[in-house]
C-alpha cells in the first residue's frame, strides 16, 4: 500500500493512502504530525543504463543475441588476428540390430 502511493503512475486515492500511513507512522514514532509534510517525496530514481541494457537483451530473440554475442567477441580480438572457419558437425550413423540380432 504504500509504495503504491509513490509510484509515478499512482492515482490520488492511493497517494492519500500512503500520506494517511506515513502519518499513523510519524505518529507511532513520536514525530511532530507535520515532520514529513514539508520534506519532499523523493522521486522514483531513474532506471540504471544497466537494467535498460538487460532489458533489452531480455527481449532479443535468441539467434539474434548469438550474433550480437558473435559480432562483440570477434571486435575484440587483436589487429591481425584471424578466426579458423568452424567445421559443420557431422555425424556417423550406425545402424541398430533388434534384441534377436536378425533384421
């Protein structure tokens, strides 16, 4: 309930919710009824370029996140350096015989 109060986005019931319990609170404290009336309500912080970033490799499809991946990771090699082609993976197919041997 009171965090609800001081979100960007919250409407005047909930933000009266929240002065009427900082209030109860002020109160159960010894505070003067008044004290939090006249300091300012922080403002939500701005979200961190960090979490932006995360956000934003949280809704890249997969494939596009391992050519990012890819593409980060072949900048950082030194001048000069090359990177062998990866050869397909290839697999030998060896065939099963039932349990009696017999096909």
């Amino acid at each position: 309930m009171l965090r609800g109060g001081f979100l960007p986005g919250a409407d005047e019931p909930a933000r009266e919710a929240a002065r009427d319990a900082c209030r109860r609170l002020a109160l159960a404290l010894n505070l003067a009824p008044d004290a939090f009336e006249s300091a300012a309500i922080a403002a939500v912080p701005a979200p961190s370029p960090v979490a932006a970033i995360v956000n934003t490799l949280r809704t890249l499809p997969p494939d596009k996140l391992l050519d990012l991946a890819i593409q980060r990771l072949r900048a950082a090699l030194p001048a000069g350096a090359s990177v062998p082609t990866a050869e397909p993976l290839r697999f030998h197919l060896v065939p099963v015989l039932p349990a009696g041997g017999q096909r």
